[in-house]
C-alpha cells in the first residue's frame, strides 16, 4: 500500500535511536501515523515541528499494518513563534486537541482546513478568538451543535472555559480521555 498526501504534524515520539513514530493530519487520508527511519538525525531533526506542513509519502505491506513515511517540509509553521509562547503553545493545544479527538484514518477536510487557516492566520491580531471559533467548529464537525458564535466583546477567558466544558462533556469524560496539557496551559495564559 502506498499513498503520497500533504499532512501537518501533530506528534511526535522517539522509536530507537536514530528513527521517530509521528503522528499527521492529511487531506486525503486523514490521522495517519508512522515511522520516520532517520528521524533524529542531525539533518532531519530540526524539521518535525508540531504544525509544520509537509508531502508525506506513506509505505505499507498493507492497509491495516504500521508503515512508514518519507517526509520533506513544505512549509515550517511553528519556528515563526519560537519568541512567542502563546502562539506557540495555540499550536500545541490545537495539534494536541486533533491528536485525541480525530479517528484514525477518517477523512475530514473540512476540519482540515480550518485547521489550515487556524495556522496560516496565527499572525494576525485577534489569533486567539480565531482559536476559540476553530475549537467551535471542530466541536460541531464531531456531532455537537453549540450553536453560538464568540463575538468580539466577549471575555477570553470564558470563551475558552466555555469551550473547555463541551469539550469535557462530550468528548474527553464520555471516552476516558487525559485533557490535553497545552490546551490547559493556553487557557492559563488568560486568566
């Protein structure tokens, strides 16, 4: 089985000592994971940022077996907030928060792309209800109707608890899921 698709990088996490098992969101495909054999090498390292875009070519012996990718970076993301911790830990809640709540292998491109823009617009002033409304859309892409919109005047901080709930209720409590740490710290940030 083979499939080549653009992706954006959710996780990663040490295989042995020179490969890595990652975690991605494609178009096409949807939540894939797999090996990256060279991973950790010096040349390869610096590129697996979580959010960073990138052409995955995925290899199996078939459909239901781990396979493994060749990578190269379209596009970095998450070194043009290395200097800003909100920015940067938004895109590790929103990487965290897709990681546990996408099924493997369902294509949503709908989700996709929002999540797409949620990344590209991460520069402009008003990132963070941009973030709140991503969280609102991706809640209702998964079954839930919250049938409301953050207006400019509402309070960030109870956005972001407000969005915590749903997604404690309807996701996290009913399937035994850990809430995700950068989710946590970023709400921390608006206290």
């Amino acid at each position: 089985m083979y499939w080549k698709d653009e992706g954006y990088l959710l996780s990663k996490n040490n295989f042995d000592e020179n490969s890595i098992i990652i975690e991605a969101f494609t178009l096409e495909h949807g939540k894939y994971s797999g090996i990256v054999y060279g991973g950790l090498s010096r040349k390869q390292k610096g590129k697996f940022q979580i959010g960073n875009k990138f052409l995955l070519n995925w290899k199996s012996k078939n459909e239901n077996k781990s396979g493994y990718f060749n990578i190269e970076l379209i596009k970095p993301i998450s070194p043009f907030f290395f200097d800003d911790k909100k920015r940067s830990v938004c895109i590790l809640s929103a990487a965290s928060i897709l990681k546990i709540l996408l099924p493997e292998r369902q294509i949503n491109k709908k989700v996709y792309n929002s999540f797409e823009n949620l990344l590209f617009d991460l520069r402009s002033n008003n990132w963070i209800k941009l973030y709140i409304n991503w969280e609102l859309l991706l809640i209702k892409e998964l079954g839930f109707e919250p049938n409301l919109k953050i207006s400019n005047n509402d309070n960030t901080k109870k956005a972001l608890t407000f969005n915590r709930n749903l997604l404690m209720e309807n996701f996290i409590i009913p399937n035994r899921l850990k809430f995700p740490l950068f989710r946590s710290i970023l709400e921390n940030y608006f206290l």
